[in-house]
C-alpha cells in the first residue's frame, strides 16, 4: 500500500458552463426529447452556431447515424418524421385555437345608472388574468378583480362603465390578440311589463 499514489482531489470545485435552449429550457443535447425540435434548432442556430454545428450540422448527423445498422438508420429517420408531424400539428392546433379564441367584453347593468364591464377569454392568449386585472384597476382607476365563471373558466370584472375604453385599451397594449377576436355584448337586466 505504499508504493500506491494517493489521488490529489482539487481544492476548488470545479464549474460548468451550460447552456440552456431558449425555446424548450432544455441542454441542447436534449432539446429532441422535446415537443418543439424545429424551434429548437432554429434558436439554437441563431444563438449558439458552433453549438448547432456540433450537434444538428449535416456531417455531424451522418456522424450520429452511421454506427447504427441500416434497420436502426430506417426507424430513426422514421421516429423524426414522427415527431416533427406531431410537432408540427401541436402548432397548427394551438394556431387554430388562438384564431378561434374570442375576447368577450360585456356591458353588465347592476341597477338604474350602476354598470360593471366584463372580460371573458383573455387566459386563450396566455395572459396572466391577475396582472391584467391589475392594469385594468391603474388605468381606469377603479376596482378590477378576476372572478371564476360557473362554467369553469375565468373573467375579470371591472367596475363602472369603461367598455369602449377597455377595448381600444386592450388592442393598445396586448398586440397578440387580433381586433377581430373582439367581441362586445350590451347585457340589459329587463323590466317588468306593465300590468295592464
């Protein structure tokens, strides 16, 4: 046991740089187990070439496949059309949700001249309903609160009569969601007929 070299463990640990994939959050390496491929390489090759030359070139994809048996070749290139169908029909459906979505805005009568404006669809656009509540409440300068509808999904109650206001404020600051999406309903409590 004397004759054996003891190993000299450094003193400092050492670090690694990683860098993660700005689409997926993934390492590079890994960004193919994920849903969104195409993305991947595309931020990857306008962020970080060497890093896409290294994994996603021509040369060092045949490097890849070309220990595998030509079965393996065949299942691989099929599983990546595989995944980029799904891939690419994950986008389409999400597209086609979005241009589906529709933003309500309605216009709520509580008693004689008291009115509350509402907004329904806002969380198809991936907006976080608390924070735009919030910005409703600063702008117009009143009470603004998320409430959850009886069918599950969520709307945000702002008080008084600020609907024309809300719409044109809406297109102003969140561009993702198209003026056509925009819808606006007149909700009137009805009166009681006469007796006659």
């Amino acid at each position: 046991m004397a004759d054996t070299e003891q190993l000299e463990l450094p003193s400092e640990p050492q670090s690694r740089l990683v860098t993660y994939c700005g689409v997926c959050t993934l390492p590079p390496e890994y960004c193919e187990y994920g849903g969104t491929v195409k993305k991947c390489q595309e931020w990857l090759e306008a962020n970080r070439k060497d890093m896409y030359d290294v994994i996603w070139s021509a040369e060092a994809l045949e490097a890849a496949t070309a220990s595998l048996s030509i079965e393996a070749q065949k299942r691989a290139a099929k599983d990546a059309q595989k995944k980029t169908a799904k891939a690419e029909a994950a986008e389409q459906k999400q597209a086609d949700k979005l241009a589906a979505s529709v933003v309500t805005i309605k216009r709520i009568e509580r008693n004689k001249k008291k009115f509350v404006t509402a907004v329904i669809g806002l969380e198809a656009f991936g907006l976080d309903l608390k924070k735009v509540a919030k910005d409703f409440g600063k702008k117009f300068a009143t009470g603004s609160s998320v409430t959850k509808l009886p069918n599950g999904g969520e709307e945000i109650v702002v008080q008084g009569d600020v609907s024309d206001e809300l719409e044109e404020f809406i297109l102003e600051k969140y561009k993702e969601i198209p003026e056509d999406n925009i819808e606006f309903v007149d909700d009137k409590k009805k009166k009681k007929a006469a007796a006659a």
